[in-house]
C-alpha cells in the first residue's frame, strides 16, 4: 500500500518534471563518463607499469672500438673488464637484486637489430662490430635500477648502464596527464550535477507544496515525505549513471580492445572488459549515492517544523 | 489536554511578542473559541500548539507531552493527535472529496481497508455522504469547509483546531458549520477555534478567551463575543497600557479603544 503509494508518488514527480529530470541524466551521464574514463586511464596505467616494468631490462652496454664515451677511449672493453663486471654482478651486494642475467655478443645484437629494423635500409650499413656487447639485467624490482648504473656506470670498458624503463616514462605522465584532466572535468562536471539535482528536487518539492504541506499537518512521518523525493533524484541519477557505464564499457570494447588492440598490436599490455566491468558499478554508486545526498540535502527545507 | 505556562512568542525582526506570557489551561471536551483582532496571537497560539512554532519563552503541554521536549522525528506522530482546519480550506483540487479525506490516512500510513471503511463514514458524518466523487471547485464554500473538518477528524483526534474555520462563510452556512463543530465537540474532542464572527460566539456561549495584542484579557466561562462581566484577570503590570475592556463600560476611556489597531497586524501569519 504504502509503497505503491510512494512509487506513484515518484512517477507523476518524474512525469511532471521532464525537462528537469532529462537534464540530470544527460549531466550525469557526462560527468560519471569522464570519471570512469579517469578510472580506466588509471587502470591502464597500472597494467602498462605491471606489463612493461617486468620485461623491461637494465642493459649495461660495453665499450667498443668506435665508441668515444668518457670511459672508453674509442677502445673495445677488455676480457678482464667484461670479467670485472661480471664478477660484480655476482658479488654479494648486487646478487640478491638481480633475477637473471644474460650476456649478449657483438653477432647475437646484429642478430636482434637485423630482425628489429628488417624494414629499414640501415641494417645493410651496420656490422656486428658496431653494435655494444652487453649484459641484460632482469632485476626482482625494477625499481632498483639505480643501485645498479651507480655501482656499474663508472667500471672501466662500461660504456652506458641503461634503465630501459626510462623510455616509458613520458608515456605514463601522458597518460597521468590525460586522467588528472579527466578527473578534473569530472569533479566539476559532479559539482553542477548535484546542484542540478538538488534543483531539480526543490522544483518538484515546490510544485507540490500544497500537498507536503498536508502532509506535514496531518502527521506524515518525514520519511514518507522525503523518500519519493530521494526516489526521484536516485532514479534520474542512476538512468544517467547506467548510460554512463555503457559508454564506459563501450569504450573499452570498441576503441581500446578494438580500435588499439589492433593498431597497437600488444594486446596483453591493454585493460580489458573485467576492467570496464569493474568500472561499472563504481559509477552506478557514485550515481546514487550523489543523487540521495544532495535530493536529500534540497528537501529537507521543506520538512523543517 | 493542552497548558501554556507562561509562553512567550516573539518573532524576529519585531520586538513585540505576538504572545506575552500567556498562561491557560484547556481540558478534554471543551470548546473554546479564541477571539481578538486581527494580529492579537490567535494563530500564533495556534501554531504553537501544533508545535509548527517554538515559543520564545515559557512552556506548552499538549496531550502531555512537553512540546520542547519533543523531538523533531517525533512531530508528525504528535500532529496525527490534532486535527486542524483552517479559513481556506486548503484542499487538494485536483482530488476527488473521497481522496481528499483518503489522503491523511494514506500518508500516515493507514490500510485500504481502514481507509475504504473511514471514509465514508466520516463523509456521512459531516452531511456529504452523496458527494464523495466531487472535486473540491464542484462544491460550495460550505461544503468545502466540510470536507476538511472530514479531513481533520477522520483520523479521530482528540483536539480539533479551527482557524477562523467560518471565516470566509455565510452566516446560515456557518451556523451549519458550527453545528458540526458542536457535534464533534459532544463527542469528546477538545475544539479550538479562532474567530472575529460575534454572532457564533455569542450565541454559543461557551468557554472564550480573548487575546489583546498578545495577552489574554478575558478568559469567561459561557462567554459572548464582548463582555459584559469585570474579567478576572488583574495583571499588566509594566508601562502605559491599559488593557480595553477591562473594566465597566464607562471605564473603557476613548484613549484604549484607540490602541486597540495593532501595528503588528498580520504578523503572525
């Protein structure tokens, strides 16, 4: 009875309101769609770190013969220097650090650059002897790739330790970039969504003050008078919301798994549709309890005694 | 039933109280009309009572309870005990006379069937047993002001508030109205009822209390609208006023009559 009362109650609100009702929709939409791209951005990130700081190695590159680099002399490293090096990669202080190490000769990286540049004309103007000989660290965290270029960097024969993880960097705070931006529209986008809800309400409340004005006399208890309202608000909001995770599931399924996946080629390193699943009911409960705060916020003027 | 110890009511932005430690006392059963100018704290009684005020100063209890006491989630239980009706009749037009009554037990969260056996009886009660499907502007004053007694007693309170219920009525209509209202009153409900009609009052002769700028004057068993008697009270004690009528006919100096238009007129409201 009573329920069926209030939900009527909730559906001539919404009828009466239309235009209202349809505008909080569209700007929840919008601003629930910004945060879960935000959310998505983050987690790409994420997933990118995981992927590529795992393979990505610290190369300690020697020196050969046409390298003129403070430590090298235009002079190729030495069996013992390459030994030195070695020995200190076993030594007690480093060994725990390292996960594995593999060396790499002159013809094995004419190998690896003949295979990666096989398009390209420069492989016919490159001979073994150009390329560094080297060691290829894999470390258990690759957060400690300092440690190493400081206790390597300056042996004799050593001409570059190279962290190959620097070369993602600009792509993370890129994508850093692109979220903050994101979440930044979106806390403002949020802020003009529960004004307008909260707007939205008083004009309904408005519309019927007749009504809650009877109400209050004849001794409807506050709830009952709120929660149509709340209803109302939570209802538009969660419409809004659940077009904003389609779109955020759309997005993964479409342009990231579709659209980058196939360009990009690395499939593994890309969130998938777990992710924008995840994503989704954040959004419906950020939604909700947005609208039910700020409707409940709007029509509790209209129940003070 | 209903006490006020010493209320005070005063609102802000008007330094003088719309009522000045007002002090009574109703018991169950009785009817009591509130007469006074316009702006004298009729409705600001009113509303007290209701608790849709909080007094400045002093104490209410109504159907004992202390109303300071009363906490804010616990109003609208406390109002499902009043019953009120008002000079406008402030029904719902666009619902029907049987969903009009329907809607206070709807709302307080009454059964169907409760509501399907209340109503009409209640409608039958105050004479529109034939009228149920009417919409309120298909009704004539009268009637209207009918259909919110129905509305005010059908859940069966046990002190009704009539705000000048007569006010925008025909006297042979009020003297329908009044026999309602006597009528709800013989069957035990305290009635309160603010008004200016004389005549009602007068011809009633019941309990009046008569409030001048927010001080009881007059406080008369089986009273008339203007008294004849020396009221009782004897109090007023600070400044220059010089409460009307309290005294014999020859003693009402020019001087208070004059005072009488009140400068707050309206305020209460």
């Amino acid at each position: 009875m009573r329920f069926s009362l209030i939900m009527s109650e909730v559906a001539h609100g919404l009828r009466r309101n239309v235009s209202m009702v349809i505008s909080v929709v569209l700007v929840t939409f919008i601003s629930l769609t910004f945060v879960g791209a935000a959310i998505l951005l983050q987690a790409q990130i994420g997933q990118m770190k995981g992927y590529w700081y795992d393979r990505a190695q610290v190369a300690v590159y020697f020196c050969t013969a046409s390298s003129d680099l403070k430590n090298c002399n235009s002079t190729e490293a030495t069996a013992a220097q390459k030994a030195a090096v070695k020995a200190q990669l076993a030594s007690a202080a480093l060994a725990p650090l390292v996960k594995r190490v593999e060396f790499e000769s002159h013809d094995q990286a004419f190998e690896r650059y003949k295979t990666q540049f096989a398009d390209s004309q420069f492989a016919n103007f490159v001979s073994p002897e150009f390329l560094n000989e080297a060691y290829w660290v894999n470390l258990k965290n690759p957060l400690q790739a300092d440690v190493l270029r400081e206790s390597l960097g300056s042996l004799p024969g050593v001409e570059e330790v190279k962290d190959q993880r620097k070369y993602l960097d600009p792509i993370f705070s890129a994508l850093n970039a692109a979220s903050v931006t994101a979440i930044s529209i979106a806390s403002l986008m949020l802020v003009a969504a529960a004004l307008l809800i909260a707007t939205t309400i008083r004009l309904s409340a408005f519309s019927r003050r007749r009504e809650l004005g009877i109400m209050r006399l004849v001794g409807a208890s506050n709830r009952f008078i709120q929660t149509p309202f709340i209803l109302e608000g939570v209802i538009s909001a969660l419409v809004g919301s659940v077009l904003a995770a389609g779109a955020v599931v759309a997005i993964v399924r479409f342009f990231v798994q579709g659209f980058l996946g196939s360009t990009i080629q690395t499939g593994t390193s890309l969130i998938g549709m777990t992710d924008a699943l995840l994503v989704a009911p954040v959004l419906l409960l950020i939604g909700a309890v947005l609208a039910a705060a700020s409707a409940g916020v709007a029509i509790n003027r209209y129940l003070k005694v | 039933m209903i006490r006020f110890d010493q209320v005070t009511k005063l609102y802000s932005g008007n330094a003088r109280p719309a009522l000045n430690s007002v002090s009574l006392e109703i018991l169950k059963g009785e009817f009591v009309f509130l007469v006074g100018a316009s702006g004298s704290g009729k409705s600001s009684f009113l509303r007290l009572v209701l608790k849709e005020e909080r007094p400045s100063s002093g104490h209410i209890h109504v159907l004992g309870q202390e109303l300071a006491r009363l906490a804010n989630r616990k109003v609208p239980y406390f109002r499902r005990n009043l019953g009120v009706v008002f000079q406008d009749f402030r029904l719902l037009p666009q619902k029907s006379v049987f969903a009009n009554v329907a809607f206070t037990l709807q709302v307080t969260g009454r059964s169907k069937g409760f509501i399907q056996e209340a109503v009409p009886d209640v409608l039958k009660m105050v004479g529109l047993a034939g009228k149920a499907s009417r919409l309120p502007h298909e009704l004539s004053g009268g009637e209207q002001q009918r259909v919110a007694i129905a509305r005010a007693i059908v859940n069966r309170p046990a002190i009704l508030l009539a705000d000048e219920p007569t006010g925008n009525l025909d006297p042979l209509t009020s003297a329908g109205i009044m026999t309602l209202l006597e009528r709800i009153s013989a069957s035990g409900t305290t009635v309160i009822m603010a008004t200016h009609d004389a005549g009602i009052v007068d011809q009633m002769q019941r309990r009046v209390i008569e409030l001048v700028s927010g001080q009881i004057v007059r406080d008369e068993r089986q009273g008339g609208y203007q008294t004849q008697a020396i009221p009782v009270q004897a109090f007023q004690t600070a400044g220059t006023f010089i409460p009307p009528f309290a005294g014999t006919d020859a003693e009402i100096s020019a001087g208070a009559r004059a005072s009488t238009p009140d400068p707050n007129e309206g305020v209460s409201r």
